[in-house]
C-alpha cells in the first residue's frame, strides 16, 4: 500500500505532538499524586499529634481529679 507524502508527514506530524504530550502528562500525574500523598501523610500527622497532646491533657486532669476518668 502506498502512502503519499501528505499521508506521512501528517503521521509524522502527529507522532511528534502526541509523544511529549503524553510525557508531560504522565510526569504532570505522578507529580500531583506524590505532592497529595506528602500532604495526606503530613496532615495524618498532625491529625496524631493533636490527638496525643488532648489525650494527655484529659489525663492530667484526671490526676489532679477535675474530670472523673469516665468523663475524660
């Protein structure tokens, strides 16, 4: 089958624009996911440590007797 050189260039043409297209899409993707994955994990994080910090305060509260441990 022959292909005339309209045909070719204009595949050609395509292959060169579709190539880095994907390629900036795929790294654009992976980017974006590791920077929500970051952020997830760094709000997972806090999330824990304030967690901890009301624990503890409930629990010094309990010792010095302002809150009976059931309401704590």
């Amino acid at each position: 089958m022959k292909m005339s050189i309209r045909t070719k260039l204009i595949i050609i043409s395509l292959l060169f624009l579709a190539v880095p297209s994907l390629l900036i899409g795929i790294i654009g993707y992976q980017s974006a996911a590791n920077s929500l994955n970051t952020l997830g994990a760094s709000g997972l994080q806090t999330d824990v440590r304030m967690t901890i910090e009301m624990i503890d305060a409930l629990q010094k509260q309990v010792k010095v007797g302002k809150v009976s441990l059931a309401e704590a």
